[in-house]
C-alpha cells in the first residue's frame, strides 16, 4: 500500500508552493461579499415584518414544551460533557492549526519537518491517551 | 486596483449570489423529490409543471408567516442568531474556484470570484463561525429543546472540525499550497495522466483522507446518520423549535449553503475540482463539469439521508473522538513519510 503511494507520488509532478501573484487586495472581495451578506437577513426580516399578520395570544408566545405549560426554566445546568469536549477541541483545534502552515511549506522542511512534527503529535497523543484513559471520551 | 476590477468583482458576487440563493431554493426542491422517489411516494408536484414552482410557494408562505418571538426569550440574541447563521454560510463559497477562466464580451474572466494563498484555512474559520449562530439560537429561544438542540450541535460541529481539519492536511501535503485554484490546477491535464489516462485526482492520493473529509462533512452539516441536532423524535426541532417564519427560512438556508459549500469543497479538493476533457478548447464545460460533479456528491448525501438510520449520541461522539480523529492524524503522518521518501 505505502510502496503504492510512494509510486503514484513520484509519478505526479509537484506544482510549485503557492506563489499566487494576487496581492492583498484578493481580501477585497470579502468585504464586498459580507457587506452583500449582511443585507440578505435584513431584506427578508424586513419583508417578512412588514408582510406578516400578528394575533397575539399569551399561550402562543410561551416556550413550546409539547403543548403543557413550561415547568421551570430552561436554562438549567447541563452535562459537565459540553465543557469537556470544548475544552479537548481547544487543544487538538490548535494541533491542526499549526499543520496547516508546516503542511504547506513541508517540501522545504523535509526530514527536520517530520521529525519536529512527530515530536509534537507524540506530545499530543500522550495528552490524548490520558484523556482517553481518564474516561474523558466516553459518553454515558 | 482599478474601477474595472471592482466591478469585474462585485459582477460576479451578484451572480454567485442570486445562483447560490436560487439553488438553495431548488435544493428543498429537489431533496422532497429525491425522497419521494427513493420512498416509493410522489413529493411536491402540484404547484407548477412537475411541482416546479413549489420553492416559490414555499418562499411566499415563509414571507407571510407570522413571526413569533417567545416571551422569555433574550429578544437581541434571538434575532441575531438567524443572521449569525446565514451570513457565514455564504461567505465560504467565495473562495471555490467553479470553473478555469472564459472569455466572455472580449474580456477573459477568471471562474472564481477572488484567489489568495490562505483560502483553504479561510474557508474553515469561516464556517467554524457558524456554530455561533446555533449555539446563540439554541441559548436564546430559552427553551429546552432548543437549549439541548444547540449543546448537541456546537458539541458535534467541534468535534468533527477537528477530523475534518486534519484530513484535508493530507491535501496540503500532496498540494503543497492552501489556495484552491492552485490545488485544481495540479489536478488537472498540465500535470498529466497515471498510466495515460487515470487523472491526477487528489482522491487516488488519499482515498482514507477522503472518506474521513466525507464523513466529517456530513457531520458537519448536521445531516443524516449524523442529524442529532434536529433528531425531531427526542429534540422536536433542535436548536431552532421556537423559530418561525422567515427566521426558520434562514436556518433552513444556512443548512443547504454550507451543504453546497462541502460538496463544492469535496469536489475541489479531491476530485479535481473544475477538471475534465476537453477544457482547453472549451472552457465552458468546466463549469459543466464542477456542476456535475457537486450534483453527484449533493446527490450521494440526500441519498444517504433517506436511506440510513441515525446514530445514538454516544456512538456519534465515540466516531469523531476514538475513530476519525486518530485516522486523520494517522493518515497525515503517513502521508508525509511517503512524501519524504519519494522526494
């Protein structure tokens, strides 16, 4: 399977790392976009407020809780899980964060780059195991 | 900078604009249709020839549709979740290149709407700005549906953010650029053919990469087997049960832009984008063939929904965390050790 790969990648002849000649103004269309974006919900709130009919009634504007009246307040305390998967996402979203740029100019690291990057996902993956061991992944 | 390309610019987001908002509309459309086809039942058909008409019906009624905003509710955020929810969704396609470049009233057009060299990690700030708008949605309706709805959500599109980042790693690897149209460009003819006529697709380089992108994305697009958000057995709605009228349009909407936006993404990075025969002399079809393309994948995915059950809320988690997660890393490290042997 790796000899494969390795086969098929030699076979393919390596574009050269980015060097788009777009200067920074190819940020530009973003604001435009956005600014175009930001009038899309407020045209159709807009319409939809000047268009619809309202009848007021007090049931109708309770929380909807399958036609019985709300017992308590919905913001309760919720499951200690949320955090924990927040705060896991936080650790590994930075982990991928930093391949990216590593992925990129990887050509040029060669084996300094793969090295360096196995140290740092093998500090991870020691974080992962514990987390893994300490039940932090299991949903019961 | 001049005036031209300003308005070369603005152009093109007019028309990626109004095609995005029109698909999105056929895409309702066309999945009520795929369903009844695949269920043995008929879909909308009434309004118009073969029930055509039936987005315009259904946009007309979410426009006169009264607007309910629930008493308790935190009046601020419950508007602007909608508006969290749509405004990203959109932004990310600005960067998918559709097409290579036309020439069009003398004047050659590039098919996509702008380049830079961090398009890739734009599209995915952009969409992880997403989760705001269900987890404002699901905070503010102050419901128990929804609260629990939005919790699932933002903890399920986390998670699979992660797989999903580190699959497209792969690509990079093999790319070795982070700007879309580079990464077709080095999949298309230019670079030639494997054995003279397999192309030079991404796909063939990282089939693993690819099935862990395509199960990551359809988690993120809180689709079925993965639509625990919205499971309407135990959740009613999810995140969005209080919402109505044009508000509930707008989820509705953001839910199939960033449905388009994956598929494109698939088709982009590991099935070669715009690429196809008989481009060079005629540039037209490649954005023929980018249609197709997304159209099979959007196709694959509403398929998928009416054919699989869904997934426990445990077992979901335990795919994302213990399952994809490490394959993704295994496969990059991987990836880069054939990379650094070949080189």
């Amino acid at each position: 399977m790796i000899q494969m790969m390795a086969i098929l990648l030699q076979a393919q002849s390596r574009p050269p790392a980015a060097q788009s000649d777009a200067p920074i103004f190819g940020y530009i269309p973003i604001i435009i976009f956005f600014l175009i974006a930001v009038l899309l919900p407020v045209v159709l709130l807009g319409v939809s407020r000047l268009l619809h009919r309202r009848v007021f009634e007090r049931e109708k504007l309770m929380p909807y809780e399958c036609g019985i009246d709300p017992i308590g307040d919905a913001r309760e305390r919720f499951s200690v899980r949320f955090y924990i998967v927040a705060m896991l996402f936080l650790v590994f979203d930075v982990e991928v964060v930093f391949l990216f740029p590593w992925a990129v100019i990887y050509d040029k690291l060669a084996l300094f780059g793969l090295v360096e990057m196995l140290i740092f996902i093998g500090i991870l993956v020691v974080g992962y195991y514990y987390a893994w061991r300490k039940g932090a992944l299991e949903w019961a | 900078m001049t005036t031209d390309q300003l308005l070369e610019w603005t152009i093109k987001i007019g028309v990626i604009f109004f095609i995005l908002l029109t698909t999105v509309a056929y895409l309702s459309y066309v999945e009520r249709r795929v369903a009844g086809w695949i269920q043995l039942r008929v879909g909308p058909n009434r309004v118009g020839p073969f029930g055509l008409l039936q987005p315009l019906a259904d946009g007309l009624k979410f426009i006169f549709k009264e607007d309910i905003i629930p008493r308790e509710a935190s009046k601020w955020l419950y508007l602007i979740a909608p508006a969290a929810a749509i405004i990203p969704a959109l932004m990310s396609f600005i960067v998918i290149p559709f097409g290579s470049s036309v020439t069009l009233f003398g004047r050659e057009i590039t098919l996509h709407v702008t380049r830079f060299d961090v398009a890739l990690l734009y599209i995915l700030g952009v969409g992880s700005v997403g989760v705001y708008g269900v987890m404002l949605a699901g905070w503010s309706s102050n419901n128990k549906y929804s609260l629990l709805g939005g919790l699932r959500s933002s903890a399920q599109m986390i998670s699979y953010e992660l797989s999903l980042g580190a699959s497209i790693v792969g690509v990079l690897l093999v790319a070795g650029s982070l700007d879309l149209v580079t990464i077709v460009e080095a999949q298309g003819a230019t670079s030639g053919y494997w054995l003279g006529f397999i192309p030079k697709w991404n796909i063939f380089l990282q089939p693993i990469g690819f099935i862990i992108f395509f199960l990551s994305a359809m988690a993120e697009t809180n689709r079925v087997p993965f639509d625990l958000p919205e499971a309407e057995a135990e959740l009613v709605a999810g995140y969005f049960t209080e919402y109505s009228s044009m508000k509930f349009a707008m989820f509705f909407m953001s839910e199939y832009f960033h449905l388009i936006t994956v598929t494109s993404m698939a088709t982009t990075l590991y099935f070669g984008g715009w690429n196809g025969p008989f481009i060079a002399e005629y540039p037209f079809l490649s954005l023929v063939y980018f249609v197709l393309k997304v159209f099979i994948f959007i196709f694959i995915f509403m398929w998928i929904r009416f054919t699989m059950p869904r997934f426990r809320y445990d077992q979901l988690m335990a795919l994302g965390w213990k399952v994809l997660l490490p394959a993704s890393i295994l496969n990059l490290i991987v990836t880069a050790t054939v990379i650094l042997f070949v080189n």
